[in-house]
C-alpha cells in the first residue's frame, strides 16, 4: 500500500493517481491540507485534483 501526505499541486496529485491505478496499487490517501496556523497548503486547483482524481481510488 502506499500512503500520501502532502501532495500541493494539481499536476502532482493527477500523477500519484494515474500511478496507482498503472500499477494496481492500494492507496491511502492522508492529505495535508492545512497549516497548523490555519494557512491553506493547496489551491484550488489541487483541491479539485484531489476530490476528482484521487479520492475515487
């Protein structure tokens, strides 16, 4: 299984998903999405990524 973190950018996250299906792999998917001070770690574009390219896994 592989487990993501912090993946901040839209291209990062639509390549981490065509991986895992490529290679047939479980993923837990643990994002970071906001700093401890309340600073937004992802753009929108990212979190787009995420909910339409990652979470479906």
């Amino acid at each position: 299984a592989v487990k993501t973190g912090m993946l901040w950018s839209a291209d990062m996250i639509r390549i981490v998903a065509e991986k895992t299906v490529q290679y047939d792999m479980k993923l837990i998917v643990d994002p970071v999405m906001i700093a401890k001070g309340g600073a937004s770690l992802l753009n929108e574009d990212a979190v787009s990524a995420l909910k339409t390219h990652l979470l479906p896994i």
